[in-house]
C-alpha cells in the first residue's frame, strides 16, 4: 500500500491553498491539536491526480479552537467553507 507523507499532500495544493494550510497546521501544532487530512484529496494525491482542496478531520472537542486557527490563517479575504 502507498504511503503519503503529510508534507507531501500540502505541497499537492495549489500555492494560496498551501499557505494557509500550513498556517493553520503550525498553529494547530502550537496548541497541541492533532489534524487528520481525509477523504478526497488523500486519495487523489495518493493517485497522484491534482489536489484542489483538503478535507480535514479533528477531534470534537477540538473544532471550536481549530475554527479560530482557520480565521486567523485564511485572513479577511479568504472564505472557510
């Protein structure tokens, strides 16, 4: 079975996409929250197909934390969907 680095799928994502995901995965690290990449874009870049987003997965009682993380790395232009 392929093996998938971390690194190497944030650096599958388009350069804007990049930036904030490594943001928001420093801050998360800072905090002490374990972030799980998911779905999709694991399994396209798996398949070494384009990764256009990233599905990420926390603990519950995390999420609320991890949403402030987002805001503050995507900054007043960005939109989290």
């Amino acid at each position: 079975m392929a093996r998938l680095d971390g690194r190497q799928l944030v650096a599958a994502l388009p350069a804007p996409e990049q930036a904030f995901v490594e943001r928001l995965l420093r801050g998360a690290e800072a905090a002490g929250v374990v972030v799980w990449a998911v779905g999709g874009p694991v399994r396209d870049a798996l398949l070494r197909r384009p990764v256009r987003d990233l599905d990420l997965l926390v603990e519950p009682e995390h999420a609320g934390e991890v949403e402030r993380l987002a805001r503050e790395a995507i900054g007043s232009d960005g939109e989290l969907v």
